[in-house]
C-alpha cells in the first residue's frame, strides 16, 4: 500500500472538508491553514500550531458525517400493457412527457408510481429539477402466469437536445447465467437522466412490470443553500448476497 498517497488524500480531503466548515487546518508542511477565524458552533478557529494537534469531537463526527455515502434506493415505476399485441411504452422524458395526456403513452399503456403517497407525475417533475444518472435497473415481471419476455427485450435510451440533436443507445438485459429466479433481472448501466431523456421499452400482450431506477448520483441545488456540493453521490444498493466461496483444507 502507498501510505504516502494515503495520507496526502487523506490530508486533502480534510483540509476541503474544514474549508468548507469555516475551521482551520494545521497541514503536513507545519504551518496552520485557516478560511475563517470563527471555528464550528462560533467558536473561535482551533490554532493546532500552538500544540493542540487533535481535532474535536464534534469536527470528527461532522467530517466523518460528510464522508458517507447513503445507499440508492430505487424509483418504482409500475407499467401494464392492456392491450391484446405487444406494445411500447415511455419512462421520463418529462420536458416532452410531463404535461401531455396520458403522459404521451401509446393508447392502452398505464403508468404509476409504486410508492404510496407520491405520483408518477412528480416523478416527473423531479426530474426536470434534480437529474440523475442512473446506476442499475431493475424488471421484475407481475404479470399473472408470468411473461419473462418482457425481462429480455431491449430499452432504448434517448436524448433530444434543443437544437435538435438526436442520441439513442440500447440497453440490453441479460439474466445472470447463475441466476435461478426468472421473474426479474437486472441491468447494471451509466447514463444521465434529465427533462430531455427518455426510456423506451415494450410489453407483449396483457401484460405488467415494476421497473425500478436506482439512482447512482442526484443533483440538487437545495443542496447549496445548506453548503453542500449540488451533486450526490449514493451507494450501490446490495440487492442479491454476494455470494463467496472459500476454500480450505
């Protein structure tokens, strides 16, 4: 290990953080870094050069606050195809989607959001004020008797920009070749989602999905008003164990 590198990480991640505190900082080189003559709590800035090396209590528990990560949890979207043949239907999108009826879903297509008290409409919304890349994807089939066809058909990413530009890529799924439950699969993917992006996938006939989108990172300026980087990173969610084997004699 490059305890070197370690410790030069670690020394500048704390300067930022103290920086960003208003408290000062007593560096490597020997010499006392302060932003602010008013510490934490107004009071005055520890002088570390003076011989008091250690931080206090509530510094150490503020900084080690900052440096967690909460984990993702998903947006669920429930979508139902009620139609007798396969049909397509659209997920975000909201610059174009939002205010249209129906949400410019395709005749026989319903969307709703799959957490109490909350609609697919502020979803929307949100999205138009706190974009998000999105880290993995989960299908799980509702269907009743099952459609896992619906697992397997591709996704399409889209963007349309103001000056007309066009970008699509697909997301294929793939089950796990481990992976003994067939009414759900997940899609590990790296992509931003705002007002102008856009998810499109298809169902076959009288058929449901719960779709869930879990946020790698959201952006949001009421983060600033607190101090705070505008953009949030989130943990990976642990959804599945992660299975280990060891071997010994």
């Amino acid at each position: 290990m490059n305890y070197s590198k370690y410790f030069a990480q670690a020394e500048g991640r704390m300067k930022s953080f103290l920086h960003d505190t208003g408290d000062g900082f007593h560096s490597a080189d020997g010499f006392f870094e302060t932003h602010n003559a008013a510490g934490i709590n107004g009071a005055t800035g520890v002088d570390y050069a003076e011989g008091d090396m250690n931080a206090t209590g509530a510094q150490v528990r503020a900084y080690a606050a900052s440096q967690r990560v909460d984990v993702s949890r998903p947006y669920i979207i429930n979508v139902a195809n009620g139609n007798a043949f396969l049909t397509n239907y659209l997920l975000f999108g909201s610059a174009a989607n939002r205010t249209a009826a129906g949400f410019n879903e395709p005749a026989g297509i319903t969307v709703t959001y799959g957490l109490a008290g909350y609609t697919y409409a502020q979803l929307l919304a949100d999205s138009e004020s706190k974009p998000f890349t999105i880290g993995r994807i989960r299908l799980d089939d509702t269907t009743a008797g099952g459609a896992v066809a619906n697992l397997t058909a591709p996704i399409t990413v889209s963007k349309t920009s103001s000056e007309g530009t066009l970008f699509q890529s697909p997301l294929t799924p793939y089950q796990a070749l481990n992976q003994f439950i067939t009414s759900a699969i997940e899609i590990p993917c790296n992509f931003e989602v705002d007002s102008d992006t856009q998810l499109q996938g298809s169902l076959i006939a009288t058929s449901s999905v719960r779709v869930s989108i879990f946020p790698a990172a959201r952006a949001s300026q009421t983060r600033q008003l607190n101090g705070k980087p505008e953009m949030k990173d989130l943990g990976r969610p642990q959804i599945g164990a992660i299975q280990t084997i060891r071997l010994t004699q």
